[in-house]
C-alpha cells in the first residue's frame, strides 16, 4: 500500500533504548526502555540524566500497559453509527487517506479556513507535533489554531514582565533558603522538582506553598497559605505593601534593572495587608510574616505553575509575583528568582519546522482553541468567515478538556461537520469522528524534546515497531499531503531529518545520539546582573506593551469573572485541578492508573458539605448555568470552606453520567494571553 514508515524496521533490538517522555509535564524525564524479542517489557527513568535521576512517576512507569492496552487502536476506523454513538468499522489506510483528501480538497476548493487543525500536547515532542502537520495546513491555507489552553496567560505576562519564557536553572532550587511553591502541586505534577525542594528543606530551607488546596504538597511544605482562587495578586501586591514599609528592597538592583519603580510603589501603597487579607481570606499575620520571610532571606526563590493563572486575572497574577524577584533582588544568586517555563531558553527553529512561508502571503483567520465549542456552532458572518466544516483533531481530547462540555459536544456532533481523529485511543473526541486514524506512541517513532522545567533537550528514539497499523503523525500527514498533491520536497522530510532540523546547529546532534540528552549552555544565573530579554532589558514593573494594548501597565488584582459569594444561587467557587495519576485526559483508561484514582471526585469542606447534607461517598449534582455534573462527594479537610476542589480530567464516558468537571466550566478569557479560566468557576452542590 506504498507506505514505509521509517520506524518499521526497528525490529530486534535487545539493548536498552533512550527516549524521553512526551507528556505535557515540566519535567520532561530521559527513559530507558528495555526491550526483549521486539517487545517493550520495562519503562524505567534514565539515572544518568540528573534531572531524572532514575525516577518515572507512576503513570510513566507504567508505560508499557498503556502502549499495549486491549484497547489501543490497531487500524483505522470509519464512523458507522451516529455521530458520538463510538460505532466504527475497519477500513484500509489508502481508503481513508484518499477518502479523507477528497474531502478536504472539496472544502478547501470553496474555503481552505473552513478546515481547523486542532492539537495541544498529547505529545510534546517537536516532530510530531507541529513540523509536516503544521506545513500540511500552512500550504492547505486552513484556519490557524490559537493554541492557548493551557499557558498562555502565564506566557504572556511572563514575557511582559522578564521578556519571555525565562528564568531560574532548576537545580538550583536545591540550594534556596526559602521557597514559595506558588499554584503548583509539585508532588503530583512536578515531581522532579520536589525532589530538589526536599534537598534544599534538608539543608535547612523553608517551604511554603500557595494554594486554595491543601494539596500533598502544601502538608509537606511548613506553611501553607490558603487563599481563594484568583486572589494571588492582592497577595503579591500586599507582599509589595510590606517590603516598602519594612524597606527589604534591593535599591541598587530595583535602579539598575528594573522599569517603572515609582508606579509600582505607588500602585502597591495601596495594598495593605488589611485589605489583601479580606480579599483573599487569609489571616494579615500571614501576609506579614510572608512578606517578612522574602524581605529577609536569601537566596529566595519562586516554583511559580500554571494553577493559578487559569483565571480572569490570571496574566495580571502572574506579573505581580515575578516583580516580587526583582524587588529584593533575588536573581543576585543562583539559587533566587523565579521558575514558571524555562521553554524561551531553547532555541527552536520553529519557522524550519512549521514553514510558516508555505502560507505564500495568505493569512487565515485564527481560531481560539479555548472557545472550540462557540466556534463549531458558529453560522458563517463577515466576522467570523466560513463556518467550520472540518476538524482534524491530533495530540488533543478537546470534547474532554475544553471548557463548557455541552457546546463542544454539540458542535462535534454536527451531522455537517467532518472530524478526523488522530489517536492512540478511542477518547471522549473519537467517538465523534468520521474518521479515527491509529497514531504511534513515543516507544514507536523518532522525536526530539525541550522542556518546560529544566534546560535540556532530550532524543526520543523508537524502542519498538509500531503496534498494529499504527503511523507517526508526521507520516499520517505525509500521506495526506501527497494525496492533496503537495509535491514541496518538505512534505518528505523524514522523522530522523526533522530532529536535526529543530534545534539546527544549536545543539551538539551526537550529543543526543550518544547520550540521549544534551544541557543548554546558559550562566547559572541568568540575570545577575540584569539583561533580561525585555524590549528595555530590565524588569519591567511597567509594560508599555500592555499600555499600548489599552491595558493597565502594571500588575493589579482583577476580581474573577465569577467571584466567591457574589451569586446566591451558585455560592461555592469551584477548581479543577489534576488528578495525580492521570495527565489532564491521558492515561484515564489504564486500569491500574484509575483504580488508584478511584472515582471521579469532589472535595468538599466539612462546614459546606454539614449545610447540604452531603456525607463522604455520596453522589452530588455539581451545576451552574452552563450544565451539571455528577461524581462523588469526599468531605475533605483539602477543600477550604467556600471553594470545592473536582479532580480533573476524567473521560467523560467513563464517568458517572457521561460528563465531567468541564461541563461547568466557562469559554470566558483570561486578560492576557487569551487563556481558559477553568478555575474560574462558580456552582451549586446538591445530594444527587
Ligand atoms: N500528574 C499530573 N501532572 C501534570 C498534569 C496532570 O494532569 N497530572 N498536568 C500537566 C500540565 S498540562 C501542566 S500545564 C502542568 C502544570 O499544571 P498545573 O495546573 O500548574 O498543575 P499543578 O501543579 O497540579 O498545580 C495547580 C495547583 O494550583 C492550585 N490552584 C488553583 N487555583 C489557584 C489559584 O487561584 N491560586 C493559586 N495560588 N493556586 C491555585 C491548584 O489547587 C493546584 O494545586 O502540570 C503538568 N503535570
Ligand atoms: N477543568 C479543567 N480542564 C482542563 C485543565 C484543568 O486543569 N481543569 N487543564 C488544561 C490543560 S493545562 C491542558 S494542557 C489541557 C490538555 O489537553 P490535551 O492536550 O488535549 O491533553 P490530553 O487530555 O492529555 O489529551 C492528549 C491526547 O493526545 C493523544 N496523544 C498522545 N500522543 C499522541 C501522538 O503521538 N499522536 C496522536 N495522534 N495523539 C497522541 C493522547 O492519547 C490523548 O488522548 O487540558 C486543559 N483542561
Ligand atoms: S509525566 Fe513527568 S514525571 Fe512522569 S515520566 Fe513524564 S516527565 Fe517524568
Ligand atoms: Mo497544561
């Protein structure tokens, strides 16, 4: 059927195989894969990559019951039922590749932006995520795709603030004296990370942690402020408030490199302890003491992640506290500053890979990845251009992890609508394909990885064959191209080539064969002395960008869209973080993975749970206005009074009726970066 991929012929390889790990998690771990007469029998975490250090968490090393799960897909699948009914038959690749081509050159022939690519980071690999996927609809002309549904608020006040996606060496946290673990549960998603906050809390460090939840972290750390969710920057701002008062600022490091001292100072006067405390629901003793434990100690540094920045004031969060590192200079030392994504450091050639010029002038609308449930409802309108008549879905469950479930689903189930599912597994988003196209795992095909919480880049080489009919993405997207009649010789790169093309010369490429990773050259500390890589090259407290924007040049606290006690009928704030043992949607249908999971549930504190009637086990009806949602109740001293916490993401259908926590959820942004805001979020809980 004319189709070699060029991982075909890894057949009996013995010896232990390197790779790296795929999943949307900053630490990016080196694997060892052990394989036996052609067959993965062991995944286990490289000991010589320090990062590593020989360590998976459990769903990794649990990699081989997912990679040979009774459920993986095997072939490829033709929708034979009703649109989301799961029902399919086997068809032959050629049939759905030519098939699938004459679809999208019919639509293309009428509009090209009626097509929308949508994929995150099922896999975080450069190759088979955005390179020949990215040039197939770049030379189609199909919609662009606003990948934000995870970062991107936080990526854009980052870049506002420092100049990008920077910051702290990791390992260095091993050496801080005090450490704020800021909306993240390092234990459950940043393990290699709290490995090296035990070294430093060994050697004397305090740990404290900032969270609504009183996560496996915040009892290992010895203080835990529990604030409500998206109140962090009335926080950083009253840690500002103390540091003036109490004069604990760097003068000398605040003249040389910052931007916009004196708005700032005025702007944090008025963010007294007092007044933070009330809007965050925290004691002013705490703030007081916290602003006297990163006024007074060094090195001092930040574990900043994602949680908290999934709100209206998500991006405007996410300033106020990177401002905190310069304000008492912490970058001075090594082990001082702030991590939130490393990712800018690396230097991708992302226009090689992703050949943005194959556009040839066009510029296609973008389409929101957060508001794919408006946007497939959407008629057609001078505004909005085409209505969309194509999805091609790869590396993403977008009817599991989008905000506003209903809509998603009834935009996905559009009897007009052809969706194509790259996949290893019938998810959530598979059963309303047209097509379901079985995809390789990272034991199958080449790739080449940065990494959000460290500095090194990572060579993923295939340890086995492909299962089944299984084919990389990137070959997927060859064949296709092909049949579109794409005849640019960039459409047959192969896998090995694209490696080499991501990084170009920057990287040591033997290096990677070699030895399987390979660490950025970057100072230890990267702004001692400054030189941040900001349009002024300092700290900017100020963002003229943001003022040009029409938005407030410095940080403030923005009240969520949807705040605690602002609405009689939905009074409790509601989060969704990970659960533990899943990877947002990924990895929900290993057995043993779920059976630690248990049950899809919601953690209620004891004083909400007494006024409902709620008892441990049983079932509730979460709901707002946009849906309702049924699990599990756990009375949980996790939960504060006010806020419940629904373990994400599960698999809607393997959930108690058919939904999960994101059928509450809103399509609202966030003020920058124009990001979901999942912990934004207000319900009612009642016994089912
Ligand atoms: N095991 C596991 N690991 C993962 C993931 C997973 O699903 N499972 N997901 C991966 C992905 S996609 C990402 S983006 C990364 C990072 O993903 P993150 O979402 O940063 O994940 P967590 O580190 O679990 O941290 C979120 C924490 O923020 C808290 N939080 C919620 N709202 C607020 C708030 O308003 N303020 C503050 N201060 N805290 C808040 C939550 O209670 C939670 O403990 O993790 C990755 N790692
Ligand atoms: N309520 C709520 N919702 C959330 C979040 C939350 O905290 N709360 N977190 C959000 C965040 S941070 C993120 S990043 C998003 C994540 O959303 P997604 O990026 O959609 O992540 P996953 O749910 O892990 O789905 C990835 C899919 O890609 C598939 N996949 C993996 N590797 C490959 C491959 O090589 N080829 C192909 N074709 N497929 C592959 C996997 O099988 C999996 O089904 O979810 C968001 N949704
Ligand atoms: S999910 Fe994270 S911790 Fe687990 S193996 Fe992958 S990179 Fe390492
Ligand atoms: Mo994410």
């Amino acid at each position: 059927m004319g189709i070699s991929p060029s991982v075909r012929m890894m057949k009996d390889i013995q010896k232990p195989v390197r790779g790296a790990c795929p999943h949307d998690c900053p630490d990016t771990c080196s694997l060892v894969t052990t394989v036996e007469n052609g067959v993965a029998v062991r995944v286990g975490g490289n000991p010589e990559h320090r990062h590593t250090d020989g360590v998976l968490c459990t769903k990794v090393s649990r990699y081989t019951e997912r990679t040979y799960h009774p459920e993986r897909l095997l072939q490829p699948l033709r929708r034979a039922g009703p649109k989301g009914a799961g029902k399919f038959e086997p068809i032959t690749w050629d049939a759905a590749l030519d098939d699938i081509a004459q679809r999208l050159a019919a639509i293309a022939a009428r509009d090209p932006q009626a097509i929308l690519p949508y994929s995150y980071a099922g896999t975080m690999g450069l190759v088979q995520s955005e390179s020949i996927a990215a040039r197939f609809f770049h030379k189609l002309g199909a919609s662009l795709l606003d990948r934000t549904i995870c970062a991107s608020a936080g990526a854009e006040a980052l870049t506002q603030t420092l100049g990008g996606k920077v910051g702290m060496k990791v390992e260095f946290f091993a050496e801080s004296k005090l450490i704020l673990i800021w909306g993240s549960n390092s234990i459950g998603s940043n393990l290699h990370f709290w490995r090296l906050a035990q070294a430093a809390k060994r050697a004397g460090a305090k740990l404290v942690c900032i969270d609504p939840r009183r996560t496996e972290t915040a009892e290992k750390c010895h203080e835990h402020v529990q604030l409500r969710p998206g109140t962090d920057a009335a926080l950083a701002l009253a840690l500002m408030h103390e540091l003036i008062v109490n004069d604990w600022l760097d003068h000398d490091y605040i003249a040389q490199h910052t931007l916009g001292w004196e708005g700032l100072r005025e702007r944090a006067l008025r963010w007294s302890p007092e007044r933070a405390a009330a809007i965050c629901g925290v004691s002013v003793e705490q703030i007081r003491s916290l602003a006297c434990d990163w006024g007074t100690t060094q090195p001092a540094a930040i574990r900043l992640n994602y949680g908290m920045q999934r709100v209206r004031g998500g991006g405007n969060a996410v300033r106020a506290v990177a401002c905190l590192t310069a304000l008492t200079g912490a970058w001075r030392h090594r082990a001082g500053g702030i991590l939130l994504s490393s990712s800018s450091m690396f230097p991708v050639d992302k226009a090689a890979l992703q050949r943005p010029d194959l556009l040839a002038g066009r510029t296609p609308r973008t389409i929101n990845m957060v508001t794919i449930g408006d946007d497939l409802l959407r008629p057609a309108s001078p505004a909005f251009g085409p209505k969309i008549e194509a999805v091609i879905v790869y590396n993403s469950n977008p009817v599991a992890v989008a905000p506003e479930s209903s809509k998603v689903v009834a935009g996905f189930a559009r009897d007009d609508l052809f969706t194509v599912v790259l996949e290893h597994f019938q998810t959530d988003t598979a059963d309303y394909a047209d097509y379901i196209l079985p995809a390789t795992t990272q034991l199958e095909h080449w790739d080449v990885h940065m990494a959000y919480g460290h500095t090194d880049v990572l060579l993923n080489r295939p340890a086995i064959a492909p299962v089944g009919q299984a084919m990389p993405n990137t070959q997927i997207f060859r064949e296709l191209a092909r049949r579109m009649g794409f005849d640019d010789p960039c459409f047959t790169q192969d896998d090995q080539s694209l490696c080499r093309t991501a990084f170009g010369d920057r990287v040591d490429y033997n290096r990677l064969l070699e030895q399987g990773f390979a660490t950025l050259d970057i100072p230890d500390a990267p702004f001692a002395q400054g030189g941040f890589p900001t349009a002024s090259g300092r700290c900017e407290f100020f963002s003229e960008a943001l003022a040009r924007q029409g938005q407030d040049g410095l940080p403030d606290h923005l009240s969520n869209y949807e705040t605690a006690g602002s609405s009689a009928r939905f009074p409790l704030a509601m989060i969704s973080p990970p659960a533990r043992n899943f990877l947002n949607s990924s990895f929900v249908n290993v057995r043993s993975l779920r059976d630690i999971e248990g049950e899809p549930l919601l953690e209620i504190h004891a004083s909400d749970a007494a006024e409902r009637g709620i008892v441990s086990g049983a079932v509730v009806r979460v709901f707002n206005d946009r849906g309702e949602y049924r699990c599990k109740a756990q009375v949980s001293a996790r939960a504060r009074p006010g806020v419940v916490n629904g373990l994400g993401v599960w698999w809607r259908k393997l959930g108690l009726d058919g939904t999960n926590v994101n059928q509450l959820t809103s399509q609202k942004l966030t003020d920058m970066g124009r990001g979901p805001v999942f912990y934004d979020c207000l319900v009612e809980v009642r016994p089912a």
